[in-house]
C-alpha cells in the first residue's frame, strides 16, 4: 500500500484531503510551538509579582482584551477574510520583537514582567481563535469530524517542542531570545494561510455542495466593532457555548492558582521556575498528543461531539471530589493533568466542531468574543471567586467541593450542546436560531 494511502487512512482524510490536513496540522504547529516556549516565561513573570496579586493581572487581561476586541472588530471589517490572519499574525510578530528589544533592554522590573504577562495572554487567545476561524472556514462539517481531532495534534506536538526549546535554550539566549524566536515560527503560517483558503474553493467548505457558507472570502467579515458580542447575545445556541467556556475557565483557574503556589513555595528561583513549567507543560502535551492521534478522532466518529465536550469534564468533576477527601498534591497534579490533557486533546476539537456549520459572521465575530472577551473575563471571575474562598478561610477541601461542582455544570452543558450539533440541519444557521 502506498506511503500516502497509508498515512490518509491513518488520520482518516480522503487522499484530496491529506495535504490540506497537514498544512493546518503545520499552522497549529508553528502557533502552539511559539507560544509554548513562551508560556513558562509568562508563569515565571506572574510569579514575580507575586501569588496573592494574579487575579489583578487576570483583571488586568479581561480589560485589555475589552479594548483589543473592537480594534480586531474594525480591522476585520475592512480586510478580506482570506488575508485577515495574515494581517494580525504580523501584527503579533512586531509585538514579540517589541517586547524582546525591551526585555533584553531592562530583564528585571516588575511592571515589564506584569505587562508581558498580561499581554501573551491577550495574544494567545486571539492568534489562537482566529487560527481555529480560519480552519473552520475552510473544513466543512463533515470534514471536521474526521480531521479536527487529528489538526488538533499539530496543537499538541507544538506544545511537545515549545517547552524542551524553551528550557534548553533559556540558558543561552535569555528570555528576550525566546520571543524573537517565536515571532519567527508566526511566519510560515503565512504562507499555509493562503493554500489553506487557496484549497477551500475547490476541495473544502466552499466547494459545490458543501456545507460551508457561501460568503465570499475576497470580502471582509460584515459587521461594526462589536457586532461579536450582538450576535452572542442574540443565539442561545452561542449564549450555551458561553456557558461552557466560563465553567471551563473556572475549573481551570482553581487548578491554576494551586499550581502557582506549589511551584512558587518549592523553586525560588526564576530560571529554576522556567524549567519545572516548561517540564509539566511537556507531559501534558505529550499525553495530549497521544490521546489526539490514536483515542479522540475515534470518539468522535464512534460517539459525536457530545462524548469529546461531556466525559472530561465529569472526569474532572471526579477528581475535586477526590481531591475534597484526600488533598494531596500528587492527586492534585493528576487533576491538573487530566484537566489539561482532556482540554487539548478532546474539549477543544470539540467545541471547535461546533462553530463549522456557521457562517462566517459567526466563525470570525461571534467565535472571537467567546475565545477572548468571554473566556478572559471567566478567567478574572474565576481568579477573584478563588481569592474570595481563600479569604472567607475555605481549605482545599471545600474549594475542591466547589469545583466539583462548577465541573459537573460543565459536563451536563457539554453534553447538551453535542447532542444539539449532532442532530442539528446542515443549515449553516440552523444552530443559531432564537
């Protein structure tokens, strides 16, 4: 059997679909790979500034992305979606080269490391989302259940090399080098942007009959600067995708703080910080890629898109529950663990999946204020919710009981909303209607 056959057959594409599959596996790849060198970075800043004050950098991200959501509104009014993503890419690109020039600059001050904290998280939600726009543009649905779960491993294998480059390297070039080499691996996302939308016309969501909307991609995405957030709130359907990124947010902040004062009690020091993150989010990716290449395209296709978005989160609801009884932090790494590997490998194809039947208003606008603005303002509600029960005098028992809670909520919600996709009309606004 030849080479490609067997690799089509692997991933489960269809032979025309093969390269289309590996160049988005590529563009996630470049994305995750860049933003993972960085992401210990980031913890180890955050760090600096102190445990007991991150919910005021969360605060701080929730109101930059405010701010930034209407300015990607306005850009994206006036520039063809088929080049949109090359337009913010670079836009990023100049951003990590600002910051590295101020990094190597001034490494120590706290404000530098506080605004490069606040601002990595504002950049990966937005190069994320519009990446994830971008291919459920150019997928259609059917496409998607078959090829998302593997793409999603480009996601994971990014995250694999991020943190080995990013702890064997930090040595050497510093952090200011770390980010001009992930303003490097944005650049060839270039070039896979435009076969990528090159491809969708003739074998993807914008060939005849495919279920992918009809909008032109030589022309902007419609709308005025908060037309995302109108839209959000004009769809149930979209208003229960909200409902499930803030419990998503909410678990993970809860897990996320505890891992803050675990590393932050146990290495002092930055350098020493910078490589335990960079070893957890190494374990987590290559579990994460695991589960993508030979478990979650099979759920997928076995049981739908309500099994990919429910089972983890009742799962994560088991382990507070654990937690709640037996509060040790190697059962508390293995909730962290499991949190993280079912977000990548099966939550976010998942709910990734549900946003390809819709238009492109939707895919661009709607989608974006929920990656941002919604998931970064769960964030900040989650960060102060875990300050106010610390400071009320819960333990770890009660707050793990609290966040059994928020995740069972999550999994009922991700089951609902599959069962909705599942059995939705391959109208593309069917999904969205009041």
């Amino acid at each position: 059997m030849p080479l490609l056959q067997r690799a089509s057959q692997a991933i489960k594409a269809e032979p025309t679909e093969l390269a289309p599959a590996m160049a988005a596996f590529v563009l996630l790849l470049c994305l995750f790979g860049g933003y993972f060198m960085l992401r210990p970075v980031r913890e180890s800043m955050g760090i600096a500034g102190g445990v007991e004050n991150l919910q005021w950098l969360f605060s701080a991200t929730f109101i930059t992305m405010l701010l930034a959501v209407p300015a990607y509104g306005w850009l994206n009014a006036r520039v063809p979606r088929k080049q949109f993503l090359d337009w913010v890419y670079l836009f990023f690109a100049l951003n990590l080269l600002g910051f590295a020039w101020l990094l190597w600059k001034n490494p120590e001050p706290l404000w530098a490391a506080r605004a490069f904290y606040v601002w990595l998280s504002v950049y990966n939600l937005f190069v994320v989302s519009l990446a994830w726009s971008l291919l459920a543009d150019v997928f259609d649905r059917r496409q998607a259940k078959r090829l998302f779960p593997f793409i999603a491993a480009g996601a994971s294998l990014g995250g694999l090399l991020g943190p080995l480059l990013g702890g064997w390297l930090v040595g050497h070039l510093g952090a200011a080098g770390l980010l001009v080499l992930a303003a490097l691996l944005l650049l060839p996302t270039l070039p896979v942007r435009r076969y990528l939308m090159g491809w969708r016309t003739h074998g993807g969501a914008g060939r005849p009959g495919a279920s992918g909307d009809d909008e032109s991609p030589e022309r902007p995405v419609p709308g005025n600067l908060f037309a995302g957030i109108t839209l959000v709130l004009g769809s149930p359907y979209l208003l229960g995708i909200c409902a499930f990124v803030l419990l998503l947010t909410c678990t993970s902040t809860f897990l996320y703080f505890e891992q803050a004062r675990l590393v932050a009690a146990l290495f002092p020091e930055g350098r020493q910080q910078i490589r335990i993150f960079s070893l957890i989010d190494f374990s987590v990716q290559a579990l994460s890629l695991l589960c993508q290449l030979f478990i979650a395209g099979r759920v997928a296709q076995r049981f739908g898109v309500a099994a990919l978005l429910g089972v983890v989160p009742l799962l994560v609801a088991l382990g507070f529950l654990l937690l709640a009884l037996v509060p040790q932090s190697t059962l508390f790494v293995g909730v962290m663990v499991l949190r993280r590997v079912g977000e990548y490998a099966f939550i976010r194809p998942g709910r990734e999946m549900l946003f390809v039947p819709l238009g492109a208003q939707l895919k661009y606008r709607a989608k974006n204020f929920i990656d941002t603005v919604v998931y970064r303002g769960g964030d900040a509600v989650s960060a102060w919710l875990n300050a106010l029960l610390t400071a009320i005098g819960l333990g770890a028992a009660q707050v793990a009981l609290v966040g059994a809670g928020v995740a069972l909520a999550w999994g009922l919600l991700g089951w609902r909303l599959g069962w909705r996709h599942e059995r939705s009309a391959a109208n593309p606004s069917h999904e969205v209607e009041p």
